[in-house]
C-alpha cells in the first residue's frame, strides 16, 4: 500500500492517526510506503522507480501470505511506518 503524505501528516493528531493506522494494517499482513508529498511532486520518476522496486520484492516472497483490500479506517496500537529519506 502507498500512501502520500501531506502537512496534516506533521501534525500531532495526524501523527497519532497515522501511528495507530500503520500499527492496525501491519497487524494485517500489509506493507505500507509512506512518501512526503514534496517527493512525489518533485521526484516523481524516482518515487515510482521506488514503489516499483518495492513492489517487486514484497512479490518474490514466497512466505508472504495474500491479503484482501484494506479498511477505509485504519485503528490500532501506535506504530512506525517506512518511509523515504
């Protein structure tokens, strides 16, 4: 899962949002990119390059079990999520 982050992403609220939403999804089975919104606008080649290479190695796990679509409203405990530098 991909997901753009904006500036309500550097609020507390949002970080806490985020935080309990990244930790629930986890929980699921999913991996979750998170990219800055500015990486996207300025480097959006670079980021899909990224995305793609992603993609690609989360695929070639044969261990990695399938999941359905996620929920619209993530909830759980407080977590991490990746990131680019």
């Amino acid at each position: 899962m991909v997901e753009v982050d904006g500036d309500l992403h550097e609020t507390e609220a949002g970080k806490r949002h985020d935080a309990n939403r990244y930790s629930y999804l986890r929980s699921l089975g999913y991996v979750i990119l998170r990219i800055d919104e500015p990486d996207v606008i300025n480097s959006a080649w670079h980021v899909a390059q990224f995305v793609k290479e992603k993609a690609e190695r989360v695929a070639g796990d044969p261990t990695r079990p399938l999941r359905g679509h996620p929920p619209l409203k993530g909830e759980g405990d407080a977590g991490a999520a990746e990131e680019i530098a």
